[in-house]
C-alpha cells in the first residue's frame, strides 16, 4: 500500500494572560495592615488585572485561530476526498485524519492520507498501465498536491513504463510467434503444389530408344 498524505499543521494556542492577586503561602490572601500597605497592594492589584484592550485581543486571538483551524479542516478533507474519488477501485478504505482541537473545545482536521493499491496485475502488463494511469490521476486530483502525492505519482509513473517495456517485448514475441507459424504453413500448403507440378511436367515427356 501507498499513502497520499497532506502536510499536518498545527495552530499555536495563545498564551493565556497570567495576572492574580498576590497571597500568602497558606492560599489566603493578605489583608494589609497600614495605608501605606492598603495602597501598595491596591497599586500591585491594578497592575495584575488584565485591562479592556488585553481581552479583547485575547478574544480576537482565539477567533482568528478558531477560523484558521476551520480553513484547514475544509481544504484537508477536500484534498482527500479529491484523491477517494480519484482512485476509485484501488483506495484501500476511508481517508484517515490527524486533529487538533481549537480554543472552542471542537477538534479540526489539520492533515490527512488516503491508501492505495499499487501492486501490478501479475501477467497482465495492459492491466497494470491502465491501473498506474488510475493511480497518477488520484495522485494528482487535489488542486494543490502534496510533496507525498508528487512522489506517488512519480513511482506509478516508473511502474507505468515498465509495464509500457514489457507489454511492447510481449507483443514482439507474439509477432514473432505469428511469423514463424504463418510462415511454416505457407510452406506446408506450397509442398504439394511442387510436387503436382513436378508429375505433370514429367508424364509430357517422351523418350526415344
């Protein structure tokens, strides 16, 4: 078997913003003891709270990831839908997936591949041509093939030719088969019309003694 195989990609989550009110080492929060405490721990409190603008580029991140990781799957699994249908006969089961799950819980499709058969039809050269033009055809089916796909069709190309040399050797020895065959039977008709015409010539002769 053969993979077609679309690159994987993965989309980086972005790192979410960090920011808490300080506490002491038993988890409780500190309760200021002074105003001079009170307003450095309000100041600190401030510093740490994430503003409007961080949110909401936050927010915008996770969209944008969200889309790009919806792009993704679509142009994935038409790229391996291209090669399904493609290949017809020869796909060896479904098409298999690897995910990545986005910001929003959902899992994408971020790269696939799809089997193929592409052994030869033994004693068949004919068949096997024809079964390598089926499978360069689902190499090539997606609009932007892979640089695994490229290689697959390039080895059924290999295949194609080779089975081109031995399909032209066969129809030689067939020819050449045919020849001999035709030949010795126009001699086997010939060898009696020569030995017809060798008796009616000879009974034409008279003999003088």
């Amino acid at each position: 078997m053969t993979l077609f195989s679309t690159s994987a990609i993965g989309v980086n989550p972005p790192a979410a913003y960090t920011g808490y009110p300080s506490a002491s080492a038993n988890g409780e929060e500190k309760t200021p003891n002074t105003t001079a405490e009170a307003e450095a721990t309000e100041e600190n409190s401030a510093a740490a709270q994430p503003v409007s603008g961080q949110t909401d580029e936050l927010a915008l991140a996770e969209i944008l990831e969200i889309e790009g990781l919806k792009q993704r799957d679509r142009e994935v699994t038409a790229h391996e839908m291209a090669h399904i249908a493609a290949g017809g006969p020869y796909v060896r089961g479904g098409a298999a997936y690897q995910y990545q799950y986005g910001p929003d819980g959902r899992r994408y499709a971020v790269g696939g591949e799809v089997s193929i058969d592409m052994s030869t039809v033994s004693g068949d050269p004919e068949a096997s041509i024809s079964k390598m033009r089926t499978v360069i055809s689902a190499a090539l089916a997606p609009a932007s093939p892979s640089a695994q796909d490229r290689m697959v069709a390039a080895k059924a190309s290999r295949i194609q030719m080779d089975m081109q040399m031995e399909l032209l050797a066969l129809k030689m020895t067939q020819a050449t088969a045919e020849y001999r065959k035709s030949a010795n039977d126009s001699s086997a008709v010939s060898l009696p019309a020569m030995k017809a015409k060798n008796t009616a010539t000879g009974s034409g002769v008279n003999l003088i003694g």
